[in-house]
C-alpha cells in the first residue's frame, strides 16, 4: 500500500497576495484561496459609474462618510482579501480606513455580477461578507435588471429586498440614511 501523503498549499496571507505581480486582472483571496476575474464588460463599468456618482454625492452632501470603488484592497482577515465594485464606509466606521486599505468591514459592500463571477458573488462573497460582519450586501445584476439585498441581522444576512427595473423600484436603505435613487437610472443605457 502507498502510503504517500498529500500536503495541501499553506492559505495565501494578505503579504502572498502583495506579491502578485500588476498584469491587469483583479485578485482576491477568500479563505486563502487565490481567484482571479478579469476586467469588466462595458455595462459593468458604466453601472459602477452611476452608482458611485449617485452614492458619492450623497455621501458629500450630508457628509455621511466615504464611498469607494475597485480597485480597492479591503482586508477582511489575513487570509480574506477582496475588491468589491463599490463600498460604503460611514463615519462611525472611519477608524478602517488606511492608505493603503480598508482595514475591516465597511457597512456597505456592492457586487456588479459578471459573466462567470454569479457563483462567486452571490455564495462565497456573501457566505464570507456574512461572517467579517458587513451590515448591508448589494447584488447587482445587468442581465436581469436587479438588485438583490442582504442585510445583517443577529450576525446573519437576511435577503431585505430585491429592487427590479421591472417594479420601477427605487433603492433606499437604512445603512444610507436620506439616500434615495431610480433603479431607471441606475440601468439606464
């Protein structure tokens, strides 16, 4: 009988993953685990767009904190480093923020879905943006024109909401006090 053994690969650190070289694509490491995702497609980029515009002036105008978008380093855990689409960081929560990254959990944490990235965002992200504690959770989808709400409850996601173009929804949260906008807007082409 052989009786060889397997070791499996040490879990990639945030230091590992400073190490990957710049050649254009996004990494994360999720339990450790290197994943890659290439640049986005146009109406990613373009809903990004306004949703960074809408929720920026926002957060100037009543000076509710800080909004972000990719490529940012968010710290999770030593071994859970992502780069969300966008974020939110209020000023009670400003402590997280570094020069070099966001050190923690920001309130609100925004996913773009992509071709081939549904699986990733809407299961592992949201299992692991569950577990480090971020309080609201956004899944966007292009194709259907929606947007899928997690928010935290007793250290637990519950689906809050999900807006539709459809539904000529308009998005509001009790995460972004005051913030309001069209989903017509948001995917408007």
């Amino acid at each position: 009988m052989n009786n060889t053994s397997r070791t499996m690969p040490a879990p990639l650190t945030y230091d590992d993953y400073c190490q990957i070289p710049d050649d254009g694509n996004r990494y994360e490491v999720i339990d450790g685990v290197l994943f890659m995702s290439p640049s986005p497609m146009y109406r990613h980029q373009k809903i990004s767009r306004k949703l960074t515009v809408f929720l920026s002036n926002w957060a100037d105008r009543i000076k509710a904190g800080e909004v972000l978008y990719a490529p940012m380093d968010v710290v999770l855990s030593e071994n859970n480093i992502v780069q969300p689409d966008l974020l939110f960081i209020s000023n009670e929560r400003a402590s997280i923020i570094e020069e070099k990254n966001i050190q923690g959990a920001p309130d609100l944490l925004i996913e773009i879905l992509s071709e081939g990235n549904r699986r990733h965002d809407e299961v592992s992200k949201r299992d692991l943006y569950e577990r480090h504690g971020v309080l609201e959770y956004w899944i966007v989808d292009p194709v259907l024109e929606t947007i899928k709400v997690y928010r935290l409850e007793e250290a637990r996601f519950i689906k809050a909401a999900e807006w539709s173009l459809e539904a000529e929804d308009v998005i509001a949260s009790p995460v972004l006090p005051g913030f309001e906008c069209r989903l017509a807007d948001v995917f408007e082409v």
